[in-house]
C-alpha cells in the first residue's frame, strides 16, 4: 500500500478552510479511494475521517506568509512515508526534509506576481511589502527543493518557470477535480436574470467591472441581479461602489458544500479576475449546467471553450456587460451551453480523474 504524507493547512470542515484546503483534502480523500494511506497534516484536528489520518502539528508563520507546519513534528513521521505532497508554502519545509530521501511534491496553487501586475518581487520592496516578499521567497524555496512542481494550468506552468525559475522538466500539470456528485446539472431556469460570481473580494478578482457593468445590463434586463460570494480586504471598497445601483446584492462568505444551491438559482456565471491560476469555481458552475464567463487571462484558458462559455478582456466592462446581456437573450443557448460544460467536467475533471493522476505521478517517483 502506497503511504502518501500531504502537507495541508486546514481540513475542509474548518471555517477558516479556503479554494486550495478543499481541494487538499478532497484529493486526500480520493487517494484513498484508490487504496493509499493518506497521512493529513492540518492546523487543527486528529483523527481519521473518510478513510484518512490526519495529524494535527503547530504551523508557524512569518508575519503576511503562508503558514507552514513545524519543521520538528514533521520530522518525526516523515520517513515512514513513501512521498510527500505539500501545497503552496507548506513545501517551505522540503530543505530540511531532504535527508530522508522521500520523493517531494510541491503543488504550486498560486502566483504572487501576477495577480497584482508586478513583474519582480523587488518591487515588493518599493511598495513597502516586505512580508510579500517574504512569502514569494518561501514559495520559491519549497520549488528549489521539490523533485516535482505540480501545477494545474498551462499558464501557472509558464508563470512557474519565470517567477521562480524552475526547470519545466520539472513541472507536471494535473487540473483540479470537482464534486460532480454535489455540483449536479439542474434544469436551467430560464425566467431567472441572475448573474452569479464568487470569489475573495480583492480588486485583482475584477468584481468592479461587473459591478460597473450592471447599468448596461439593466438597461435591456431591467430585472437582473447581480450576486456577489465571497468577503475579502476589498469588500468595504465594492460596497461602497455598489452604493445607489440596483439589483446588486452581496452574500458574504458561503459555505463550500451550499455552493450548490447557488450555482442552481443563476443564469450565468462569471470570473473577471486579472490572473487566476486555475478556476475551480468556474468547474463547479459547469458541472451544474451554467454557462460562464471569464476573463481571458491564467487557468480559465485551459477551462472554458466556445461552446460552454465565453472569454472576455480583463477589466472591459462594456464588453462583458454585452456578453453577458448576450447569454440572457437566448435561454435555449444558455442551457445548451450550460448541458456541454457538464459534460466537459464530468470527462476531464472529475475529482477521481486528479486523483488517478497523482497515483501515477506518486508510482513513478518511487520505482
């Protein structure tokens, strides 16, 4: 039996459990499935569940980093595995992990430069961000000692190989997977006008354009809303964007597992964000049978194609206004766009296909 040790952050029931811990977890789970013992370092919890053990160890972090596990509790169940899968900063520990001679996975969710335009972590410096510095350092660090540098998009491999200088030897792409059991394809409802985002309310999301796109909207569908998931360093900004428009409403955080229900009230769903490594949320909007929208920047490239949604410029709002007036138009083309993205999930990203995937990246490090 294959012993998997992954180095997460927080389990998927923790309120503070983010995009990245779900799918951490979730891949814990379907490893399982396939006959491995998982091992699951976490911030909070002891015990097994689904098959998995989970180890809760103190996590350290540097002031605005990531949190990564102590190095000293890692240390004493780390050789017993046959290799390690660590996400983001977590693989901030594979310096001194080296020694015990365990194939070492770092599965890189993220860029720190892209999202916020800027071309060399120096200019965290001018921006007076030490600490962002700090965290993009660890993140290069835990990809200097890695064997493999897992990422889930074409753009985050390109990203890789210039933002931390990784050979793209090295680098592997497997897509994130989706609960095609909880994001089931329900029947398009086609008296609705709701546009549907969700994500962290940071400007980088591009949640202001659809806030400022809503006027154009309106003007044809005088009864479409805007919904907006999510909470984030930006919200107070958004809201007060927001002020005197009708038809915008903001949700707050929603628990992952009740993203269903949301996904089955809307008519399209969008993601405007200036760079987003992969999209998982818009893989949940599919396999429930939405159209969507993204814009044409990161991980949406590999996702989204013609026929189950449409690309757009980050931060034109006029043209994703249109786009979007263009969907609620046509009920019939909504669904049937809606119908194919359920298939394209069900077909390639399946939570059980990632996981096959690993499987085999795991066998071949260790023969």
């Amino acid at each position: 039996m294959l012993k998997v040790l992954i180095l997460g952050r927080h389990p998927r029931w923790d309120p503070r459990a983010w995009g990245g811990d779900h799918h951490s977890h979730r891949l814990a789970e379907h490893l399982v499935k396939l006959g491995c013992e998982v091992t699951f370092v976490n911030t909070s919890y002891t015990g097994v569940k689904e098959g998995v053990i989970f180890k809760r160890v103190p996590y350290r972090r540097l002031r605005g980093t990531q949190y990564y596990p102590r190095l000293l509790d890692i240390k004493k169940f780390a050789p017993e595995h046959d290799v390690i899968n660590a996400f983001s900063t977590r693989g901030y520990v594979f310096k001194w992990l080296k020694k015990f001679h365990v194939p070492l996975i770092q599965t890189q969710l993220v860029s720190r430069l892209k999202p916020l335009g800027i071309s060399s972590p120096l200019e965290f410096w001018l921006r007076l961000k030490p600490y962002r510095f700090l965290g993009w350092w660890m993140e290069k660090e835990a990809c200097k000692y890695a064997d493999v540098v897992m990422t889930t998009s074409t753009a985050m491999k390109k990203q890789i190989i210039g933002e931390y200088k990784v050979a793209e030897e090295k680098i592997r792409i497997i897509p994130r997977g989706v609960s095609v059991e909880l994001f089931k394809s329900f029947p398009y409802p086609k008296e609705s006008k709701i546009i549907l985002t969700a994500c962290r309310l940071e400007k980088e999301k591009g949640v202001q354009y659809l806030i400022d796109g809503m006027k154009i909207i309106n003007e044809k569908f005088k009864d479409a809303e805007l919904w907006i998931a999510g909470a984030g360093k930006d919200e107070a900004y958004l809201r007060n964007l927001a002020k005197g428009k009708p038809n915008i409403n903001f949700l707050g955080r929603i628990p992952h597992e009740e993203m269903n229900l949301l996904y089955a009230k809307c008519s399209v769903f969008a993601l405007t964000s200036s760079f987003e490594p992969f999209g998982a949320v818009l893989l949940e909007a599919m396999a429930s049978g939405r159209p969507v929208i993204a814009a044409r920047s990161g991980g949406p490239l590999d996702i989204v194609t013609d026929d189950c949604g449409i690309l757009v410029n980050y931060g034109d709002f006029e043209q994703l206004a249109e786009v979007i007036r263009g969907i609620l138009s046509s009920s019939d083309k909504a669904e049937e766009m809606g119908l194919v993205g359920r298939r394209r999930v069900e077909a390639f990203y399946s939570w059980r296909r990632e996981a096959e995937a690993y499987l085999r990246l795991y066998s071949e490090l260790i023969l």
